[in-house]
C-alpha cells in the first residue's frame, strides 16, 4: 500500500502544476509518471520480467507493480489531459513508461543473498557472509523476518535429512550438496551454476517437507509451480518470470521434458515469453528449480548438455505409518527457523568457496541409470555380455559393426532399435561419460573407440 499512497501523493502534487501544454504528448506524460514516481520513491521504476518494479524506501525492496496497475495510476494522475482520456490512452502511456524503464537483465544482476530481519546477508564470491543495511543497489524482491542464528541448532530438519538420506559417509556428502543447493536457491544464485535440483525417491522420504519449509521463506507470488514439460507455451513460460523458487511437487514418469527449451531456461539464455492479452517481453529466468519424482523423467535429449543440468539427491527411507510428525514443516519453520536460515547461508557460502558443486555417488549413479534409460544405444554399450568398455584402447572398430550388434542385441532385449545416422549420434551425445568415442576416419567412415565387442553380430 505504501507506493500506491506514494503515487498518489505525487499524482495529486503534479495536478497542482496544472494542465498539459499544448507541446505535450503521450512520451511526455510517460516521462513525467517516470520522475514523479522516482522523486517519491528514490528511485526510477523498473520494467523487468514482464512487469513494473517500485522501491520502497522503508522496506528496501522493489515490489512488483504490475502494467494494469500502472495505467490505472495514469489515468488518475492525467485526468486532465486531452491524452488520457480513454483505456487505450492509459495503457499506451503505460506500456511508453514500460519502453522508458525496461531492462530485462536488473534483477539478474543483483548481488547474492538475502534480506533478513532488516539486514541484506550478502554472500561474497570469496565465500564470505557479510551483514549490511539493505538499499536499492542490492535490488531485492524477498525479505525474510527472522534474523539468521548461526549459532543455532536445526535438530528437527537435521532428523529429518539424517533418516531420509542416511548417517553415512555417503549420507554426509548428500546432505552437503543438498545445503549448497538449498542455500543457493535462497540467495537466487542456483540458476547462475546452470543446475537444476531433483529430489529423488519414494514417497513418505521428506522430500515434501524440506520443499515446504524452503518455501516458507518466501512470499506466495514468488513461488511458482511450471512444470518442465511446459516450458514450450509461451503462457508457461512467462508465468517463470519474477518467481524466485519453481517448486514441482511431483514430475510426471511419462511425460518427456523438451531438451532444448529446458537448456534456454536453465542456462541463462534470454527467454520470449508473454502474458495472456499483454505484450510479449524479454526475460532471464532467475528461478531456483526445484523438483520432486520418484520415476525419473523421459526426454528425448541425450546431450551432456542436459543430463549436467541436474543435481540429483536420493532420498532413501521411508517414514513408516504411524512414525510422521504432522505439520513437520511448521514446527521446523517456526522452531529453528533461525538456525535454518543460518545453514542455508552457511552451505551458499560453502558453495561460493568451492565455485561449483560437488558430486555424489548417488547423483553419478542416478544419472548413469537416466541417461541409459533415455538412451538404448547407451544401454547396449553398458551391456556386459555384448560389450566390453575399455578406455585405454584407440583401437578402432567400424561403426557399421557396432550398429550390426546393437541391432542384434536390440532384437534380443526386445527395444526398439535406433536407425543407424540416429545410433552414431545417440553414442557421440552420451557415450564419452563411458569412455567410448565416434569419429570419422580419413575416408569419411564412422569409427568407435574405447569398447571392445564380445558378441559376433
């Protein structure tokens, strides 16, 4: 409520000025919305991610503004304008103030953290947390209220990872890789490393509950709920735009996820997207996505480009009847929501040191699974008894006597076979994680390495 009172303090100041010249047009009354707000906000509105952002000067953070909102503020500021006297006046001067302020990249390029208990806790690339009043150069949308306890203890959320992902070594890296991943999507820095996180395993493991709890630290319009396999729709696609987390309780085991949409929107590439009955616009999708299965997703996609999107945690156990604790999340949120705070910092700030993500062998295994189950020409070389991996050799065997065996132990398996151009660019995607490389020899001749074939086709 604070910038609607705002605007309307500014509207009813520049009424005082007096009516438009006769010099005046639509841009000018775009450029006098655009300063009246800046000369009461501080600061000039932002048009990003399909809409306006205003700051507020007491709470430190750009609140979403959106168009409609906007032409509605124009209308009433420039009642007494020849120029805005209609809807489609008020939205092209709207859509004029968007032109003015638009920069699709603004929020991309805010620093790392998160604002808390009045204080912006910023994550340095040296792995540092440092604690500083919060302004508009940090360009935050999400403030927390609870300050952050690093010397807290979160023993609800610690039980819970510690029965659904083990007490182990194996246990320990798991839960390590899922606070880097946790942390980084509350500062808004997962979409940066390129990855995408996937909660992995049967139901009743808490997979549901950790995503609950993460949600909780932010407010309802920035958690979205896109599913990857509709990323395509540009609808779909733009209701991405300004969330900070895009939580998908549960992927559907049969419907395949688009490799090449998937990439643009993981990968930082520059996303067309549009809102029903608006304009189309720009955007850097800065989600943190998040998602939950217990089947794994087809695609159609066998590049390393995509399987090296994923960060996979397998969640093992499964609470038994009787043993749940209704309402976990709540009390875990309203507990130690301190101390949870304190270690989704503590594992961003991990994650900046290391620069990248660590692996598992759970995450090596999982993958090793999807992409030969997305893959026949990857399960055939996988397959011992026909094929043997040996990545020491360069001896080459023809390509055509391979494709000859895959086909035979295709029929044998019963899998549909692949057409031979389709097998020798299913084994150049994802076949050099096994050590097996394709290549044309001087004569133009597919040639494979790194295998040995232990059947006669």
């Amino acid at each position: 409520m604070a910038q609607v009172t705002a605007l309307d303090t500014a509207a009813a100041r520049l009424q005082k000025r007096g009516p438009a010249t006769e010099e005046a047009n639509q841009l000018v009354l775009a450029e006098q919305m655009v300063d009246s707000i800046k000369e009461e906000a501080g600061e000039s509105p932002v048009f990003s991610l399909g809409g306006f952002h205003l700051f507020n000067r007491e709470s430190g953070l750009f609140e979403a503004y959106s168009m409609d909102a906007m032409a509605i503020r124009i209308a009433r500021q420039f009642s007494f304008s020849k120029l805005c006297r209609k809807a489609s006046d008020y939205r092209q001067i709207a859509g004029l103030v968007a032109s003015l302020t638009e920069d699709p990249l603004y929020f991309s390029e805010a620093p790392a953290g998160i604002t808390a208990g009045g204080s912006f806790y910023h994550v340095t690339e040296g792995g540092e947390i440092e604690s500083k009043p919060v302004d508009a150069s940090h360009r935050q949308r999400t403030s927390v209220d609870a300050e952050p306890d690093f010397g807290g203890e979160a023993l609800l959320l610690n039980r819970l990872l510690d029965n659904a992902l083990g007490k182990g070594a194996a246990g320990e890296r798991q839960k390590a890789l899922l606070q880097m991943a946790l942390g980084a999507a509350l500062t808004c820095t997962l979409w940066r490393y390129r990855r995408v996180l996937m909660l992995y395993g049967a139901s009743s493991t808490g997979k549901s509950t950790l995503l609950e709890v993460l949600k909780r630290f932010f407010p309802a319009d920035r958690v979205g709920a896109t599913n990857p396999a509709n990323w395509t729709n540009e609808y779909h696609a733009a209701a991405l735009a300004g969330r900070a987390l895009n939580l998908v309780g549960e992927l559907d085991g049969t419907t395949p996820i688009q490799g090449g949409t998937f990439k643009a929107v993981t990968g930082g590439d520059v996303v067309e997207a549009r809102h029903p009955t608006h304009r189309p616009f720009s955007f850097v999708c800065t989600a943190s996505h998040i998602f939950n299965c217990n089947r794994l997703p087809p695609t159609r996609d066998k590049s390393d480009a995509f399987f090296n999107r994923w960060l996979l945690i397998e969640f093992y156990n499964s609470i038994l009847p009787g043993q749940q604790i209704i309402g976990l999340a709540d009390r875990i949120f309203e507990d130690e929501q301190g101390a949870v705070l304190a270690w989704l910092l503590t594992g961003a700030a991990n994650l900046a040191k290391r620069k990248g993500f660590p692996t598992t062998d759970n995450h090596e295994r999982l993958i090793h699974y999807w992409r030969a189950g997305n893959n026949s020409a990857l399960q055939f070389l996988l397959d011992s008894e026909y094929v043997g991996l040996d990545n020491s050799s360069d001896l080459p065997i023809a390509g055509k006597e391979v494709f000859a065996l895959y086909r035979k132990w295709a029929h044998e398996a019963g899998v549909k076979p692949m057409g031979r151009n389709a097998f020798y660019e299913a084994v150049a995607e994802g076949a050099g994680r096994v050590g097996v490389m394709i290549a044309d020899d001087k004569d133009r001749v597919k040639q494979i390495t790194g295998l040995s074939l232990k059947v006669v086709a």
